[in-house]
C-alpha cells in the first residue's frame, strides 16, 4: 500500500513554493503538482492547508477534492 501526503514543495523557489502530493511505494515516491503556489507563510505543515491567504477557503475546497481523487486520508 502507498503512503501519501500533501507538502509544500520550496526546494527550488523560497519567494513561490507549489503544493504536492507525495505518492511512496517499495521506496520509490512520486510527485503530483497541484498546481498551487503559495509562499511559505501561507502553507500550515501541521495541517497540510493554506493559512493566512485571502482566498484560503477556495484553495482549501481545491486541496480537499484533489485529496479526494487521489484517495489521500
């Protein structure tokens, strides 16, 4: 069975990261952009949800049913 989580992903970009979900299986993981960006402050690691973002709610809805494709718990 794959682990899955969603992470903001700023290892190449520290002013605009992109949301992804990480799909890990047998030691092998697999990204899937969400086509989000966020700067880091609005990103809630604990949580995985945007936080202090003037359309946080709408980008919450989006993180939730992509969370629901994908089958993410």
């Amino acid at each position: 069975m794959a682990n899955t989580r969603l992470f903001l992903d700023a290892r190449k970009n520290t002013i605009e990261a992109t949301v992804k979900i990480a799909l890990a299986h047998q030691k092998k993981t697999a990204y899937i952009p969400l086509d989000l960006k966020l700067s880091i402050e609005q990103w809630d690691k604990t949580n995985s949800c945007v936080v202090k973002h003037p359309d946080k709610d709408r980008l919450n809805l989006i993180i939730s049913e992509k969370r629901n494709e994908h089958d993410i718990q």
